[in-house]
C-alpha cells in the first residue's frame, strides 16, 4: 500500500476524541500488525493496522502507541514507539522513519524507539488501573492466524494481572463510524480512481475477451496512480454473476452475457466500493434492460433512504420489500408467495439474498456496530441486486454514498450507471 500524505492535525483530533472516551487511570496500547508470511521465506506486503493507522498515520510495522492521559509525567501521556533505523535495515528493507518524520507525520511530540517500549510501558501500568487492549471485534471476522494484538494482550495479563482492562474496540469502531472532511476528501479520491478505472474497462470489453484481460485494465489503471484494489475484484461474467463473490475472473466474455464489474479502488488507507453490470456486446437485451432499470430504480430509492436513525437492518428490510414488488413485476415472484412466505426467510431472498450498505472508510467492511444509528459523517455502501440463475444473469448496482446534514451526497454520482449512459460509453470505443 502506498502512503498518501494526510494532515497531521486528522490523527491528532482522532487521539484526542478516543482520549475522551477513556475512563479515569486509563492507558492505551495500539499495535502494528504483523506481516504476513506466505509459503518458504515469503512474507505478504506489510497491511497496516487500521486502528492504529487512524490514531497516528504511521504505515511503518512493529510500531506501538501508548496513550496514557493520566500519566504523571506529561511526557509520558503519549508516546509513539518505532523499529530503530540501522544501516542493515536500510540495505535490505529501504528507508524507515526517523523520530522527526514520525512526529511529522502524526503529531506526536515523544518518538522512542521500540527497545524503550517495556521500561516506560512498566512504569506508566503501574501507575494507572485500568489497560485498553485492542482486538478485532469485526462481527464476521474468522481470524486463525494470531495477531500481534493477542500475544501482547497475554503477555500483558501475565505481568499485570490486577489490572481492570477494557475492550478498546467498541470505543474505536464508534470513533470510525464518523468520517472527518480530510477522511471523506481521502475516500473521494479513491472514488475518483475507480471511476477512471470504470470508463477504461467499459471501452476495453468486448466478445471474446477474457475476464483476466478487464481485470489487467482496472489493475493499470490503479497501480499507475499509486492505488490498489480496495477488495479482491468481481469480473464475472454470464452466469458467473449471479455467485456473489465470484473471483476467479478467468472465464472469455461472451456475446449477449453481461459483465458484472464489483471492483474498486483504494488510495492511501481509505477505500471505495463500485458495482456496474455492463453488456459485454455494448448493447443490452430487452430482458436484460428490464431487470437493469428495476435494479436502478432500487438503487435511486435506497440512496434516498439513506437518512439519519436508521440502522443497516432497516435498510435492508426496506430494500427486500423494494425489492419483492418489482420481482412481481419481472414475473420472478407471485403476491401469493409474498405473503405466505415466513418474515424471517422472505421469498425475495431466492432473488436478493445480501445486504444493502455496509459502512467503508479505513475497511471496505469498516467497523461499526450492528444497531448503530447512521448519521451525518457515515459512509455507506448501496448495493441492491436481482439475480436469476434460471436465466443465466444477475444484475448489481452499487455507489458509496457519504450521509450529510443536507441528505444522502453520492461520491460516484459522476460516473456512468443509466443504461443508455453504459451504452454509450461502451460504443464510443
């Protein structure tokens, strides 16, 4: 992942409003992720911890942050520590942060290297009562691989075992559910580089390319401009697209199918989210146009449901009844099977089977509670879709939309989704 630059005065503010979430006596410790290995001496790109990234704005692993407001010495009450540069790291690894930079970048005045962490650690616990560890409470996380967050919360434990400690996670995804300007001008700019990436792919499609070749457009299009796919890309085309996270994209795009395109750009740490189902001929069929502008209609209506004090559950028990009445008209459900079937397992789930919005930001899937109310500063997804095995096609539409004091504001609303607009931006090849 490549930096982009952000204000350093963003990650103070996000310190200083988690600061005031703390009970009294209180300190907190962030960690770095680990890199990842892969198979033999492999090791993934190193994918900052988000938390911490939102804290400090520091890419760099085997970093900690110690936030201790009630410290009695000032300069203890918040403290970055860092991997000390030396001239074998430089060699093999390239340049890492001086405590200079580091203040730059995040703010923060006291930069220790990683060596120091254990004495000041030590002496700061034992001065306070309480200890806010950090883990991953994402509700549909399956984590096997243990994290540096777990070893340090064991370690922890096993010197301090007196202390009261506290889930740091409820207070961050709270923090994280509310985007700042500088955090919705970074997500807009990730929608910017999907759009481009979109208009390129639209005019590279065509029967007989392979779902690979559109993949390697989106890919040149992102990488040129220092991005990265926010998410593993969908390229699914014929009935390829009605598997929800279809991604092997290895299949030829064959005349009359559709191509369902859930690929999206990340920029910096922030994500976005875009969906377009496209025809691979340039032109869609009769059918195909009707399912697409009934999906459009879903979509248009969802972005205006979009309204402070509703939860995620809301919006998709909105958008299953949407979403039911225009299968009636598509003559994929009967009223009957409507009414009789049970409220917990709708019949409109055979053809709509996901959710609507899902919160993004740091995350694709950013942290957030499941009956929390949106508001003003969140950033949603809107994604509804009507997918029909029997007819070998499935349609999904979806924008990132941030929530304002003004209503709903459509961050991808420049890049093309009406059916003519595809069109011709598909011909104008």
């Amino acid at each position: 992942m490549k930096a982009v630059p952000l204000p350093h005065a963003l990650f103070i503010g996000n310190r200083a409003r988690l600061v005031r979430k703390l009970r009294p006596r209180s300190l907190a410790v962030l960690n770095a992720n680990d890199p990842m290995p892969t198979n033999a001496d492999g090791v993934m790109g190193h994918l900052q911890n988000a938390d911490l990234f939102y804290l400090t704005g520091i890419h760099q692993e085997e970093t900690l942050l110690l936030l201790a407001p009630d410290a009695a010495d000032p300069a203890q009450r918040e403290i970055l520590f860092l991997r000390e540069p030396n001239d074998h790291l430089k060699i093999w690894e390239g340049h890492k942060l001086t405590r200079a930079q580091a203040t730059a970048i995040s703010g923060i005045a006291n930069v220790k290297w990683l060596s120091e962490f254990p004495a000041v650690f030590r002496q700061v616990a034992c001065e306070l009562e309480r200890i806010y560890l950090n883990t991953n409470e994402h509700g549909r996380t399956d984590a096997r691989v243990e994290t540096r967050d777990a070893r340090f919360l064991r370690d922890c434990q096993r010197s301090f075992p007196l202390h009261r400690y506290e889930r740091l996670a409820p207070l961050m995804h709270a923090l994280r559910a509310i985007k700042s300007p500088p955090e919705i001008d970074a997500i807009r700019a990730a929608c910017t580089l999907t759009g481009q990436g979109f208009r390129r792919a639209c005019k590279g499609v065509k029967p007989g390319v392979n779902e690979a070749e559109v993949e390697a457009i989106f890919a040149h299009e992102f990488i040129r401009n220092k991005g990265q796919f926010a998410y593993p890309p969908i390229i699914a085309s014929g009935a390829n697209n009605t598997i929800l996270h279809y991604t092997q994209n290895d299949q030829i795009c064959r005349k009359g199918d559709l191509l369902l395109l859930d690929v999206a750009a990340g920029l910096g740490n922030y994500m976005s989210d875009l969906t377009r189902t496209i025809p691979v001929s340039g032109r869609f069929t009769r059918r195909q146009r009707q399912v697409y502008n009934a999906v459009l209609r879903l979509f248009r209506a969802q972005v205006s449901a979009l309204t402070p004090g509703k939860t995620t559950r809301d919006l998709r028990r909105e958008c299953e009844e949407r979403t039911a009445r225009e299968c009636v008209d598509l003559g994929l459900l009967k009223l009957s099977e409507i009414r009789k079937s049970n409220p917990e397992n709708p019949a409109v789930k055979r053809y709509f089977m996901h959710g609507v919005s899902h919160s993004i930001g740091l995350d694709v899937h950013d942290v957030m509670s499941a009956d929390a109310k949106i508001g003003p500063g969140w950033v949603l997804t809107v994604e509804p879709g009507i997918y029909i095995p029997e007819e070998g096609f499935g349609i999904r539409l979806e924008n990132t939309v941030v929530i304002t004091p003004d209503g709903p504001l459509d961050l991808m609303a420049d890049i093309p989704i009406e059916a003519d607009e595809i069109e011709s931006l598909m011909n104008r090849r």
